[in-house]
C-alpha cells in the first residue's frame, strides 16, 4: 500500500513527487510517463516513490484529484445570476472553465490520453463532464425555464455546446504549441459564450 503521510516533512515530499510527475506527464504524456523518470526527475529512489504511490495509474490519479472540482467550482462562480443577465453569468462561467483549463492545461492534455488508453481515467473524463452537463441543464430548466430548443430536449443542446468548449479548450491550450498565433482566454471566452446564448436565448448580446 502507498504511504500516506502524517508529517510535514512526508507532506512535503509527497508534493515533490507529484510536482515532478507534473513535469514528467507533461514531457512525456501518459504512455510515455515512468516512475524511474518521476524518481529522477524528483531526485528520489524508485523504492521511495513506490512508498507514497504504488503504481504510474495511483500517480497520475493522485495528480489530477483536485483538478475536477476546481474546474466544476471555477465554472461555477458567476456573480451574475443567468435569469437576470444571461450573456454576462455565462461570460463569468466561460471565462472560469476555461482560465482554470489554461492553468492546467499539461494535466487535462494528459487526461485526454490517459482517457483513451485506460478505463479508469475514461470514467473520470466521462463523470468530470457529466457533472457540468447536468449543473447546466438543471440551471436552464429550473431559472430560465428552458426545456426544449428546436423541439430537442435542452440536454442534448447543453451537451453538444460543452463538447465544443471542451474541444475548444484542448486545441486552444493544451496544443498551443500548434496554434499559428495565441487564443487569449479573454477572446475565446467571448467566442463561446456568443454561441452558448444564441443557441439558448435566442439572439446575440
């Protein structure tokens, strides 16, 4: 079983390691990603890595624990009240998602890969994304009174319009390497929340 630590001093170690796995994921992305190149990269014995976490998967899992709730919490914190002033409370929720993506955009690049090669992180993908569709669409029914749109339920709208800000996010940053020129977070924002309020409002802001 992996060490959980009790101390500060394994506290603080446990935060080295999973800084440099960080690195190590992000360098070498799941597949790729070794203990041996987490120890090195962390200055530690392989033995003393496996005494915090038993496998590469209890690692990597261990790295992205938080990463789903602050993404849910982030995207979730609007001042605006969206039966009040729909365009700017999903601005605030657009802005949020994908400023949290931004800051974490070498673990949710891992994430992606490590969704499509291993069931385990496939069902975190699946229930992390769930989670915003179903807040969103309980928000839409309940304050906006938004059942229906084109004659589909609004879960099915909900969810196509969260794929593409998903998708966005992924090609946007966490492939910025490959973009011709930088999407800032302040102009992508604008361009997906243009869309998510036509698509549930009816006409542009």
């Amino acid at each position: 079983m992996p060490h959980q630590p009790n101390t500060t001093k394994g506290r603080r170690t446990r935060t080295k390691l999973l800084e440099a796995a960080r690195s190590v994921f992000a360098r070498d992305g799941y597949v790729g990603a070794t203990m041996s190149g987490v120890a090195t990269e962390a200055g530690m014995s392989l033995g003393g890595l496996y005494r915090y976490f038993s496998d590469k998967e209890d690692l990597f899992a261990a790295l992205i624990a938080d990463t789903h709730d602050d993404l849910f919490r982030a995207s979730g914190a609007t001042e605006h009240r969206i039966e009040d002033d729909p365009y700017q409370a999903l601005l605030e929720a657009n802005t949020g998602y994908l400023t949290h993506y931004y800051d974490n955009r070498d673990i949710m690049r891992t994430l992606v890969e490590a969704a499509n090669v291993d069931p385990r992180f496939r069902d975190f993908w699946w229930q992390m994304r769930n989670r915003h569709i179903d807040r969103f669409t309980t928000v839409l029914k309940l304050k906006c009174a938004v059942e229906v749109v084109d004659g589909v339920d609004v879960r099915g709208t909900v969810e196509a319009l969260a794929c593409m800000v998903e998708q966005s996010a992924y090609v946007w940053y966490a492939q910025e390497e490959m973009q011709r020129a930088p999407m800032p977070i302040e102009e992508g924002a604008n361009i997906v929340t243009r869309i998510w309020h036509r698509a549930f409002f009816g006409d542009d802001h």
